[in-house]
C-alpha cells in the first residue's frame, strides 16, 4: 500500500528547519465537521476480508503548527466493533509521488486513472495508528442511531474506462462522530494537505462510511478547496475523485467531508526551536520506519 522512503524522511526533517516555536493556545484550525447526507464514502485498512480503502478531503495551514486533536463523523453498522483507527495526513501530488509514472503533463494522467491534478500525493507524509502504543487515543459517539446519506461509494473504484458507476446508492447506519487525541503530536509546515481517517471494523461487513460536509467548508472556508477523492488497494498509488470521477453527471457533483482538525499554531519564538527539532527528528525517523514495515507486508 504506503511505501514510506529515505527522501520523506529528509523532506520531513528539511520542513522542521523552518519551524518556530509552538504558542501554548491549542485552537480549531480546520472545522467542517458537520455531516450532510450526500455521499458516503468507504475508508477502512485491510483486514477482516476488507481490502484497503482510503477517502481523502483537503485542509491548509496557513502557519507551521502542531496538530493535537481531530475529530471526523461517518457511518458504522449497529452491532460493529471499532477495532482500529489510523489518521494519515497527505501532501497534494506532485509532493511525496512518483512523477515520472504519470504522463500527458499538465493533467498527469496514468492509464488507469483521468488525472493526478489536485489529488493526494502518492504517500503518506505523516500518520498515526490506535495500535502503535503512545500514538493516539479516541473516543466514538453516536450522534444518530440511524442516518441515511442518499449515495456512497464502497466497492465501485474501478480504472478508467470503467471509471465512472454513478455511485452505489443510500446507505444507512449509525451516525458516529469520532474525537481523535493524538497522544503523540505532530508538527506540520504551512501547507496544503489531504486528511485521510480509516476506520477497521469486527463484526460487520460493510467497512466504515466517511460522510461528506459542507462544500465550501461553512465555518473556515479556504481557496482553492478541493473535492474529496478515494482509491483502493487495486488503484493504489492513483485516486479517483469521488464526484466528478465515479458519480459523473453533466454537471458532476463535488464533495467535502466531515471532519476538523485543531492544534496550536507556531509563533516567532526561535529559542525553543532546538526542542521542536528534536521531536521532529523522532516524527520522522517513526514515519521511515513504519514505511519500511509496510513495504514487508
């Protein structure tokens, strides 16, 4: 799936230069989580018969911050089980992504996906997993013991010709909003980012549905804001955007999704910056290798 390399780790450490201190206020820098019933989109990891799917939606940090807490809402089946959840965090492509695989520049398409414009990079820049001891903690709260979103994408992520299914319609389920701690913290440079939250289930055969949001974002609008995408393991590294791509229409609808991030923003304090470097250095050296365990799987 992710393949994490040497050269994301310097790219990591070269950011966290840069960084000033970090102010002691933690604050919501991104919030659009507040679910509407338009689309559904799967994102779990594999295991339980489930193969790897990912859904992404975009935020930007306007300073270097470090980012504590996130919260994201979607849909499980009553009766499932929350047995693991992963935040990854994506640059926008090109960063962190094969080039020289794409072709037809400036659209960079391959063969099996439209473009590469806009969408997540190949990799991951920074994640976090509940299973890795001290990484981060969570807690799941139905907002609704049932909610309907009127279409969702599970199963149809085809390669292009095959591209575009309309989407795989309602789904209903329990409305979970899930408020993420990151135990471990991370710092991010000011930037354009992909946020990318999966969520493995028991006893259940439907993986979770992330729900979309408000297009543009009702409370921290941005530009340019772009619409959320999503690939499996089969696709991987290439995406697909959920509405032009696979509901298509003339014209196509785009979507959010639901979710907020919050931290503390850095300020100009650059006598504490020796500490910042320090647990920068340890972010990155986590993220190689949790990249070169993936490439053994």
């Amino acid at each position: 799936m992710k393949r994490c390399c040497k050269s994301q780790l310097v790219s990591v450490v070269a950011g966290l230069l840069v960084f000033p201190a970090i102010a002691s206020a933690s604050s919501i820098l991104y919030d659009n989580d507040f679910a509407t019933n338009l689309m559904a989109s799967a994102s779990t990891p594999s295991g339980n018969a489930f193969i790897e799917r990912e859904s992404a939606d975009d935020f930007i940090l306007t300073s270097p911050s470090l980012i504590t807490s996130a919260t994201f809402t979607g849909l499980i089946p009553v009766g499932a089980t929350i047995e693991q959840l992963l935040i990854e965090i994506y640059r926008v492509f090109p960063n962190d992504s094969d080039v020289g695989r794409t072709s037809g520049a400036p659209t960079f398409s391959t063969p099996d996906v439209p473009t590469r414009v806009n969408s997540p990079s190949d990799v991951e820049f920074v994640g976090r997993d509940s299973l890795v001891a001290g990484e981060l903690t969570f807690n799941a709260v139905v907002l609704a013991r049932s909610f309907t979103a009127l279409n969702s994408v599970v199963n149809g992520i085809n390669p292009i010709p095959n591209q575009t299914t309309g989407g795989e319609g309602p789904r209903t389920g329990q409305e979970i909003q899930f408020d993420v701690t990151f135990t471990s913290p991370f710092l991010l440079p000011a930037d354009h980012y992909f946020f990318v939250p999966q969520v493995l289930l028991g006893n259940s055969t439907v993986p979770f549905l992330w729900l979309s949001a408000p297009r543009p974002p009702s409370v921290t609008p941005f530009s340019p804001d772009l619409q959320s995408w999503i690939r499996n393991a089969n696709l991987d590294p290439d995406w697909l955007r959920i509405g032009t791509d696979i509901v298509g229409g003339s014209p196509p609808p785009t979507f959010n999704a639901a979710f907020s991030i919050s931290g503390t923003p850095a300020v100009p304090e650059p006598g504490t910056l020796s500490l910042v470097l320090i647990g920068g250095v340890g972010m990155a050296r986590r993220a190689w290798k949790r990249g070169k365990r993936r490439d053994v799987i």
